[in-house]
C-alpha cells in the first residue's frame, strides 16, 4: 500500500501541469493555436505528464473517484508518447477547453480530502 503523500504529489503534479497548459493558451485562440507548433508541442507534453502522474495515482482513490476518466487520461499519454504523429490537434484543443477545468476541480476536491 502507497502512501497518502505518493497521491497529494501525483495530483498536484497534475494541477501543475493543467495550470503550465492554461498559461500556454492564455489569450490564444483555437486558429492561433492550430497554427501554432510550438504551443502545440507544450500543451501535448504537458497531457502527457497529466496522463503518466494520473497513472501513478493509487488505485484506491481511482476506485473512489469513478467519475474521473483515468482510463483515457492515461491513454491519451499513450497516443501522445507513441503516436504523436496521429494526434489530431482540435482534440487536443478540445480537451484543453472543454476537460481539464473540471479535471481541476475534481482533483482540489480530492486534495481536500488529505487534509
């Protein structure tokens, strides 16, 4: 059994990251950063660290917290890592507007459950 402390790491990691993403695309609209390579770059590294720290995370708070998508978070790292030439980058703007603010918010809530 892991410790609480591997989790609060892992998750705030993530945080980290969804925050360094919200940075990147502050101000920058979907056709800037299609057009974009080096933003696009930054954000696809950025999910993909999402992805190997959501795969860190203990099983038992994934069991806890069936509303989090951990199979695809970690799968989309996967495509990232192995595939990145089949990335389509409207889904990965997509997933940038429409799925880490409530990805966000779900893992602050679970941090307030540590403290």
């Amino acid at each position: 059994m892991r410790k609480d402390n591997d989790d609060v790491l892992f998750i705030e990691m993530v945080l980290n990251e969804i925050s360094d993403i919200e940075s990147y695309l502050s101000g920058v609209s979907e056709e800037r950063f299609m057009l974009n390579s080096e933003k696009q770059k930054a954000v696809c590294l950025s999910i993909q660290n999402i992805g190997n720290y959501c795969s860190k995370i203990s099983d038992e708070i994934k069991k806890t917290n069936k509303h989090i998508d951990w199979l695809n978070i970690s799968g989309l790292r996967n495509v990232i890592a192995h595939e990145y030439g089949k990335i389509q980058m409207s889904r990965v703007w997509a997933i940038t507007q429409n799925d880490l603010s409530q990805l966000n918010y779900d893992l602050k809530v679970i941090l307030t459950t540590f403290r």
